[in-house]
C-alpha cells in the first residue's frame, strides 16, 4: 500500500568498503520487514564506482513506488510555490501601504 511516503535520502560515510558490506544485511532487513508486516517496499542503492543501481524487489513494484514518490514530491512542490506566491502578494501589498505612507508623511 502505497501511501506516498518515503524516507530522505541518506548518503553514506567511510565509503565503498562499508557500502558493500552492508548493503546484504540491509536487504535481509527489508525482506524481513515486508514479509513480517505485509508493506510493499523497494530499495534502490547505487555505488558510485557501479553502472547501474542495485534494485531490490520486482520492477513493477519498483516503478510504481517511484511513480507515487514522484506524485508527491510534485504535490511538496506545488504547496511550496503557493506559499511563496501569497508571501509574494504579501510583500507586495506592504510594499503599497510603505509608499502610501510615506505620501502622507510628506
């Protein structure tokens, strides 16, 4: 169940050593995890000296979590340029009543 939300992605220190070796517990963690509580999860790595991504879980699967991440990242973003929309008709608005006042004090 796919409900739009995802954790922020971390980047690791102490390199590609540490990397490769916990990348196996890690996935062991995650099937646990889904298998244990019935969630649908998709883990998606890349080392920097690597081609492609390490993927963990069915392509489909995969897609569609992407998909919904992306829908919510759009909707962030969307709420985001409003509030800086109505902070921007505010400033404007001051911006008037400043002038208006400083006519009136001359």
């Amino acid at each position: 169940m796919l409900e739009g939300s995802w954790l922020p992605l971390i980047w690791m220190r102490n390199g590609e050593r540490r990397f490769k070796r916990i990348l196996p517990k890690l996935l062991e963690d995650i099937d646990t995890l889904s298998a244990q509580c019935g969630v649908e999860a998709c883990v998606i790595t890349k080392c920097p000296r690597d081609t492609r991504p390490t993927i963990w879980a069915s392509p489909a699967m995969t897609e569609k979590f992407l998909e919904a991440n992306k829908e919510v990242e759009v909707d962030h973003l969307l709420k985001k340029k409003r509030r800086l929309e109505d902070k921007f008709v505010k400033l404007k608005q001051l911006q008037e009543l400043d002038e208006k006042l400083k006519e009136k004090k001359r």
